[in-house]
C-alpha cells in the first residue's frame, strides 16, 4: 500500500487569508461609517449596493469556472474590494454605477486573470479608472457634506429616489470637489491660494473629512488611524505608505517653493485626493505590489511620482487611480528584478568567493 | 560578544513548559531492540555479527563503510535473533537492514579499554576513537562527527562552536542535559579543542534557556577564557548552523559548502556529551536523550532511550490521552509524520511528538495571495511564493534557479503562510524530482557508453572473424599454390629425366 | 465618426502586416534540436517505439511525426524532458507504462542457455553457458530485447524496487475544484 505521509511542518501560525482581510475591512470601517454620516443615507446604498454586486460577480465567475463558490466568498477579498471601490465612487451616484464597477472590478479586475492571487491591477482601481473614462459626468458630480439627523440630510425615501433616479436639482446641489475646482480655477488663471481662501479652506477641517469629494477622500485622519492598525497588526509594513507620501510631499513642496501660487502646497496634496487611503489600503494590496522591500519602495516612489505629475500636469485632477494602476503594470518587472540577497551567495546569485588565507 | 545580524525566522509558540522542567530519566530495558544498520547520513553500517550470535552492550554490531559512515553497537547484552529489513522510522514506511536483538535483562557491558587522559591523545587518535564509537551529529542531522574532527586535523580551523540552540517548539532534551550534566559537556567540549587545537569555543545557547545558560555558565568559568557562553536571541530556526556561524562570527559559508570550508566546526551539545562519554569511558553511543512531548500526551518527559526501542513502547510509557493524533519524530517544524509507532528509536531522533488536531496543521490550502509573509520568514533570503509557482508547473529547473537548492527545509515560510500553502512539500518534492533527472541522467549516460562499448566490441569480433577467414583462406590459397608449384616441378622432372 | 473608425482600421491593418512581415524576416533559427532530444534518450535502440533506433525518433519528434510519450524504457522522466524542452503539451494518458520497467531473471528457471545477454545491448545479463543468469539492475534500460529471445520465458519486467535512498516525496495535491 503506498502511503501519502503528511509533510513537516506539522505545526501553524494560526495566518489565514479570511483574518488578513478581516483586519483590512475592520480598519476601513471608521472611515466608512463616518462618511455615510457624512453623506446620509444614499452613501450607505451605495456602499452596500457596490459590495453586494461584487459577491454577485464573484459567485458568478466562480460557478462558470466550476470553482467551490463558499470558501472564495467568505475569504473576504470581494468584501473587500467592494468597501475600497465604494469609498472612491461619488456618494451619490446612480445604483448602476455601483452595480457595474463592482461587476468590472471582480470579473474584469479579478476573475478573467485566475481569480485570487492572480490578477495584475487592483481591482478596485480598475473598476474606478473604467468607469471615470466611461462616465465622466456621473463620476465627477460631487455633492457637499449633508451631515445624517441634520435638516439637510435626505430621508430613507428621498435617498433611496437618490440612489435609484438620480439627483434632483442637481445643479444646485452638486459641487465639485476640492482638488477639481483649485484645478478648474488654475485654467481660468486664478490661483491656487485664492481659490483656496475662497473655499474657506482649512487643513484641520479637510483632514477630519468635512469636504465634498468620495467617503474615501474625507476622512483623512480616521483611514489614517486605519492604516496604523493594519500595519500594527503587520498586515502591511511601513515602506509603501511612508515612501509614497514623502515622494508627494518632496515633489511638492518643491513645487511649491518654485512658485506658491501656481502649485498648491504639500499638506494640500496630502490631505485631498483620497491620497492617504490609496497610500494605505490601495497600494499597498498584496497582490498587486512587490514582494521585497526594496521593491516596495521603488513602486511608491513610482506612484508618487505619478500622482503628483497627473495631478499638476495632467488632465484629471486627481491621478491615483491612473498612478497605482501604472505601477501595478510594473510590479512584475520590479519583482523579476529586485531579489533578496541569498545567504552564502553575492547579488549576482553566485557562491561568495572563500578568501585565501594562510592559516 | 557582539551578536551579527539574523534574517528572517519566526516565533512558533514553543510549549517548552510541558517538559522543561521535568528531570531526564531512564527507560527500563526493553525486551527486543530493533537496531537499524544506517543510523546516519552515508553509507549503511556492514553487519559483523551473525544470528544466534551472544552480544554485550557496546559490542560493534555493524562497521563503517566508507569514508562517510558510522558503525553501529548494540544497545544492550543480549541474542541477536535476527538481521532483517524492518520499516525504518521514516515517513514513507519503507524499510533498512535492522539487528534484532534479545536482550537478556543483564545489560552487561563489554570490557572496556582503561580511561586514558583524553589530553595524551594524538587529534588524529580522537578522531579514530569518536569514530569507533558511532557518534554522530546528534542535533537530528546525523553526520558522522569523526568526519568532521578528520577534517581538523588534515586543515586548521579557526572557531568551535557547539550548538545549544534547540529552537523547535516541545524539544528539551537538549535544555535538561545541559542543567543536569553540564560538566560533562564541558569536557567533551574540551577534549574537541584539544582534538582540533583550537583555543575558544562559543557555546550558543538561546534566550528561552535560562536555567541552561546559568548552569553552563558555571561549569565553563573554571576553563574561562577557553569555553564561551553566549546567549543567542529566541528565534527559529537558531540552530540552523550556517546560521549561528553568521551570527557569531560575521562571515557566511558560500553556498554549496559546508561550515568547516570557512574553517569553523560546529557540534551539538549532545554529541559534545557523547564524545565526552566514548573518550573518558570508552562508552561507545548506544542511547540518547528523547523528549516525548506534546498536547496530545497526558505525562510528557525526557527520556534517557536505548536506540532500538519500540516508538509504541515509549507512547505507552507516556499515555494518549486522544483518539486521533498525529506522531512527529522531531520537532513539528521539521520533523518527520511517523506512518505508525512500531518503529525503532534512532540516533537522530530528539523528540516524538504527539500532536492533537488542534495544533497539527491542516490539509486544505487556498491560492498564493503574494503577501510575501513567507519572504519576510525565510532565514536563506529565498522566494518561496516563486519557487513554488515554478514547481506546481513542473518548472523545477527555472526554480532550481532561484535558489531551490539553498532552500534548508526549515518550514518557517509554510509555518506563515495565510493561505497554508504546503510549500516545503513543494521544494522537498521539487528536489526529488530534480536528483530522480540527475540519477536518470547519469544512468543514461553510462548505458549509451555500455551498448556503445557493446557494438564496438561485436563489431571488432566480426572483423577478426573476417581477418582470420581471409587469412585461413590466403593461407589455403598459399598451401594450394605450393602444393600445385609442387607438383608442377615433380612433372618437369619427370619429364626431364625421362 | 466614420473617419475614426477608417483611420483606426488602417492603423491597424497597417501595423499588423508590419508584424507579420518581421516575425518572417527576422525569425531567430532555433539549436538543432534533433541532437539534443537523441541526448535525452535511453540510447539502446531498441526498437519499442516503432522506429529502427534512438537518432530516427529523435527525428520524429523533431518533425512532430512522433509523439513525446513514444520511449517506454524512457518513461515518464524522458516525456517531461521533451516536454520542457520542446514547449508542448505533456498527454500522460498515452505513455504505455508508467514508470520505467526493469528485467528481472526468475531463478527457479533459468536454465543459461545464454541467449539473452547476447542479445542485450548494454551487457546488463551477467551468465555463462549452464550458469544462472542475472540483470544488473544499474545498467538495464528496460528495452524488453531478452524477453523476446528467452526460451524458458523466466525474464519478466517489473517495476523498479523503491528503497528509502530512492523515494521522494509526492507531489502536493493542489486545492479541490467543486462543481
């Protein structure tokens, strides 16, 4: 009888993939529950809407390709991806807005590449960049802070009229966001200090969230405080979201200092744009980033770089999504080149030479 | 002492507690000793004794055969009843030549040469004598250590480090010899010095040994500043050599070679005892300290064991107290799944453990999340994630080229991996594969040579058939051509005379 | 709207006879690959895949007559090398046996007539005329030319005895795909 033995180890660190995402999910929700506050209710459908058609797509794609459909639900990653794709949407977008970035981001992002583990680009970023190209008009209507049990927040009926048939009055209600109107203003020769006085902009407030702009762009101290936990909990470490702040904030305050009027701070670059959370929580997505540290630090220099140059220079005003997908396309090339130092042998992967030495 | 630098390594939960304070004691002598004739890495043990044959304890059962082997001695006196193949304690369940020995009850030792002073001894001499006595690496590696000690005496060697690391989880045998036989470690470290003309030893003990370290430290202040006691940090895997050499040294051994190419020779403190032992009291090795531990057993100790003693007689020496369990000779990190326990003890074996299903790891995996945790955990700087991708394809070369054959099978990347991906199954089986081609190879090689050889010669038969044919038929034609001259002359002749 | 999609459609019929004429013009010629796959073989030419020896299905297989699986005394070791080597699909399914088989003498009936290591083309048979043969079990390939000779049928193939220096560990099962 031929026997299968058990291999060694024959003990585990208690690691699973369903707690990892867990813990990213569970650092995610201060920022979430803050920005439905924010936003009221028609954030929340949208959150959940998003989050939903993501397990729909995914159950889908795992019964066409005759997979286990339970274990690859409850591990999180679609959860996941639907929380992330949901933070960076408009909070008052259409439903089929929501429906169709959470069908992209799972079966074009994630499925079509072999599903976990696989995919290239991150995912949420994919659906993101697809549905801003596709649908400018309804990815760029922002609406201001209509705080939840305050007289400007819509009702259950009139948010779900919201979410299901659009705005009403949208041209009185809509606003565009921070970084889209300093960029609007820039073009009609207006700087940037005084756009921003006549905003009322205020660091303190922008950080704590109290701007127009997507969940994920608000809170910027809240997915701070996020992205602290997940890394306490070494879930990610500190090289990607440290790397690529200091490369905004390098790149523009040098900017900045060239001419203060044309080029906006690098606090502003900071706090707007959802920047820390795609520093936190998008780039730093463990399949789609490099393996080594070293790796890691060149790709955040990359999307830093990106982000500032697409935001200054380009024709969006705010280049994350484009940035991190970019260097997701080189992440492969890093890691085929960026290799650990194997014990006993130099960088070039040969066996350290013995020095000869007379005994 | 300045400590270098570690990479990688994890922290397994160690269970220590179960055992460490437990004194070591003997196990009663069983009633059939099942002795395999390959005890360590090389060549298998010659049988010298024949069945019937009566034995003493410490009697040579098998020599050595080449220049890396070890021979092997019986545990106890006693009948050898039989000399056949019995499953070895390996996972695949396959078998090795084995003594079975009766033993009698009497444990009677063979007489043994008068003690000498160890220091008297030539290095080429202790060397000899460590070698006759069996001793081999006993951290679990089971390389035979007069090999090592041979190679001091034909280059010089500049460090001596004894390893007192034991970083698997449950495994304190190691722990308890040292707090309760420290001397006599400290004398085998000794005469190794002596054997290697070598001044200092670094003794490296981890952090979680307290009681270890203070007990060593006070049987090496008397021969300060010869034997070092150093405390290296808790951490798996420490007792991987290669490593303890970095980190005391500073310098790496280049891969493909072993420690004592970079001129540093590193030991066990248990064969540190048992050299110890075969060169005060000419007492060659014939048993070793086991921990049985475990959460599956309800009294775990540390056992002083006779090689060829029944695994099963151990687990019932110690209680199960759960139906389904799995049995590790070793420690859970690397040790090996036992198929059953009516397999012999042997030198290598530190440990039997037994394991509940609530630590032994699962058999269910998901896919690779590239979260590179097993990166961060491999002690060599491999890439584990990469490895294995290749392998799953059959790739196992573009793996070998990542460095596959570095990879020491430590198991700290499989120990984190979220997604529990058997990945040291992956490089165990992937190096399989690679040394089953590299055989095949080989083997193909020297038949293409054989019916090379073959047609070569058939074909030179058939020339000297052709050759001796055409030479019998030239030769025919001559003796014909003479014997028609012949004739033709004997006719003018005639002729001529008539 | 139309000259969009005129001048996309050129563009791209355009670049893609580009491609086509290089990938023609600049094709890399590949090693001769018959050498190395004739390398890989048993090299006992034996005759059991169909063709004369070694070098002529090597050839085959070069030229895709052939199919990878064909050398039994090469075994699914060989058909992996092919595979690897000539980037195709491995079929297991079609490889007569799965591991290579060896010659084995059954004594009780060997009676040294000597034909078989006659016949055998890498000298595996050890004997003498009226003494018992037997196979170096080293050396055998495996290519069953002294079964067919041998009078008393006491050679008999079996698969390589595995011992504990020989095995290696499987190969991990990977995840369970569900319906």
């Amino acid at each position: 009888m031929k026997l299968t033995p058990k291999s060694a180890p024959h003990t585990h660190s208690g690691n699973s993939i369903s707690s990892v995402m867990l813990h990213v999910i569970l650092a995610l929700l201060p920022a979430t529950l803050f920005g439905v506050y924010l936003f009221g209710l028609p954030a929340l459908f949208i959150v959940i809407l998003t989050i939903t058609s993501c397990l729909l797509a995914e159950a889908i794609a795992l019964y066409l390709a005759c997979k286990a459909i339970k274990p690859h639900l409850l591990d999180g990653s679609a959860i996941l991806t639907g929380l992330l794709l949901a933070m960076s949407l408009p909070p008052w977008a259409p439903w089929w807005i929501a429906v169709l970035g959470g069908f992209f981001a799972i079966i074009i992002g994630k499925q079509i590449f072999g599903g976990l583990g696989q995919n290239v680009f991150n995912p949420a970023m994919l659906a993101r960049v697809a549905l801003l190209i596709s649908f400018p008009l309804e990815m760029t209507t922002w609406v201001d802070v209509h705080p939840m049990f305050s007289n400007s927040s819509p009702g259950f009926i009139e948010s779900l009229k919201i979410t299901f048939f659009g705005i009403p009055n949208l041209d009185e209600i809509s606003s565009a966001s921070l970084m889209g109107q300093v960029k609007t203003e820039l073009t009609l020769n207006n700087s940037v200090s005084s756009t921003l006085l006549s905003v009322n902009y205020s660091p303190m407030s922008t950080s704590i969230g109290f701007i127009s702009g997507s969940i994920g762009e608000t809170s910027s101290i809240l997915i701070l405080l996020g992205g602290l936990y997940i890394m306490f909990k070494r879930i990610i470490s500190w090289h990607i979201p440290f790397t690529m702040l200091l490369t905004i904030f390098l790149l523009a305050a040098l900017f900045h200092f060239i001419d203060g009027d044309r080029y906006a701070d690098p606090f502003f670059h900071i706090l707007t744009g959802g920047v820390i959370l795609g520093a936190f929580f998008i780039a730093t997505d463990l399949v789609t980033s490099p393996n080594t540290k070293l790796g890691q630090i060149i790709f955040a220099i990359g999307i830093g770089i990106f982000v500032y140059i697409i935001r200054t220079w380009g024709g969006y005003p705010e280049g994350l999504g484009f940035a991190i997908l970019l260097m997701n396309a080189m992440t492969p090339l890093i890691d085929h080149y960026i290799r650990p130092r194997i014990y006993g042998r130099d960088r070039n992967g040969n066996p350290i030479q013995l020095s000869e030495k007379s005994e | 002492m300045k400590l270098f630098r570690f990479r990688g390594g994890v922290h397994p939960k160690g269970y220590k507690e179960l055992s460490s304070e437990l004194a070591i004691e003997k196990f009663p002598l069983p009633k059939k000793l099942y002795i395999p004739l390959q005890q360590h890495i090389g060549e298998p043990a010659i049988p010298v004794v024949h069945i019937g044959q009566k034995v003493l304890k410490g009697d040579l059962l098998g020599h050595s055969y080449g220049k890396i082997s070890a021979p092997v001695h019986a545990s106890s006196s006693g009948t050898v009843i039989d000399i056949t193949d019995f499953a070895a304690p390996h996972p695949s369940g396959l078998s090795l030549q084995t003594v079975v020995l009766q033993t009698d009850g009497l444990d009677k030792t063979a007489k043994s040469i008068i003690p000498l002073n160890p220091f008297d001894l030539t290095p080429h001499e202790t060397a000899e004598r460590v070698g006759a006595a069996g001793i081999v690496g006993l951290g679990g590696a089971t390389f035979p250590s007069a090999v090592k000690l041979y190679e001091g005496v034909e280059r010089k060697m500049d460090t001596l480090v004894i390893n007192g690391g034991e970083c698997e989880p449950f495994l304190t045998c190691d722990d308890r010899l040292m707090q309760e036989r420290a001397d006599n470690i400290v004398d085998g470290i000794r005469i190794m010095l002596h054997a290697l003309k070598l001044d200092k030893a670094y003794v490296a003990i981890e952090s979680n040994k307290p009681e270890a370290l203070q007990a060593m430290t006070l049987a090496g202040k008397q021969y300060a500043p010869q034997i070092v006691i150093v405390k290296v940090p808790t951490r798996y895997p420490m007792g991987w050599d290669k490593q303890l050499v970095k980190i005391l040294t500073g310098r790496e051994v280049p891969a493909g070679k072993r420690s004592a190419d970079l001129g540093v020779i590193v030991h066990n403190v248990a064969t540190a005892y048992a050299i110890h032992e075969a060169i005060r009291y000419a007492r060659p090795l014939v048993s070793r300290i086991v921990t049985i531990s475990g959460d599956a057993v309800a009294l775990p100790k540390n056992i002083e064991v006779r090689f060829g003693t029944l695994v099963s007689q151990l687990l019932d020496y110690v209680r199960i107290n759960t139906p389904e369990y799995r049995l590790v000779m070793g420690g859970p990190m690397m040790g090996h799944a036992l198929p059953h326990a009516n397999l012999p003890v042997v030198k290598g074996c530190n440990g039997i453990i037994v394991l509940s299903q609530n630590i032994a790891s699962s058999n269910t995996s998901q896919s690779c999340i590239r979260c590179s945790q097993c990166i961060s955990a491999c002690p060599v700087g491999l890439l584990p994630l990469e490895m294995m991708t290749r392998i799953k394809k059959g790739d196992y070369k573009s793996a070998s080229e990542i460095g596959l054959k570095d990879c020491i099978s430590c198991s700290s990347c499989s120990y984190v991996c979220p997604a529990n991906i058997p990945l040291v199954h992956y490089f165990n089986f992937a190096k399989g594969e690679l040394r089953d081609q590299q055989l095949n190879q080989t083997k193909n090689e020297k038949t293409k040579k054989l019916a090379q050889a073959k047609q070569f010669r058939l074909e030179q038969i058939e020339k000297e058939k052709k050759e001796a044919a055409a030479a019998r038929k030239a030769q025919r034609a001559a003796a014909k051509a003479k014997k028609e001259a012949l004739k033709a002359e004997k006719l003018q002749s005639k002729s001529e005379s008539a | 709207m139309l000259e969009a999609v005129g001048s996309v459609t050129t563009l791209g019929l355009v670049l893609g006879s580009l491609l086509g004429y290089a990938s023609r013009v600049f094709k890399v010629e590949t090693d001769p690959v018959v050498e190395k796959i004739e390398e890989m073989m048993p090299g006992s030419n034996c005759g059991q895949c169909g063709f004369p020896g070694c070098t002529p299905a090597a050839e085959s297989i070069a030229n895709g007559d052939a199919d990878i699986t064909l050398c039994p005394p090469g075994g699914k070791m060989l058909a992996q090398e092919l595979a690897a080597l000539l980037n195709v699909e491995l079929d297991l399914s079609k490889l007569v046996d799965e591991e290579p088989l060896l010659a084995n003498v059954k004594e009780e009936l060997c009676i040294g007539c000597t034909k078989c290591f006659k016949v055998c083309p890498t000298d595996a048979i050890i004997g003498a005329p009226t003494q018992i043969h037997s196979v170096i079990k080293e050396v055998c390939t495996g290519c069953k030319a002294c079964i067919d000779v041998c009078p008393t049928e006491c050679l008999i193939m079996q698969p390589k005895e595995e011992t504990l220096k020989t095995w290696h560990w499987h190969k991990p099962i990977a995840e369970p795909i569900a319906a």
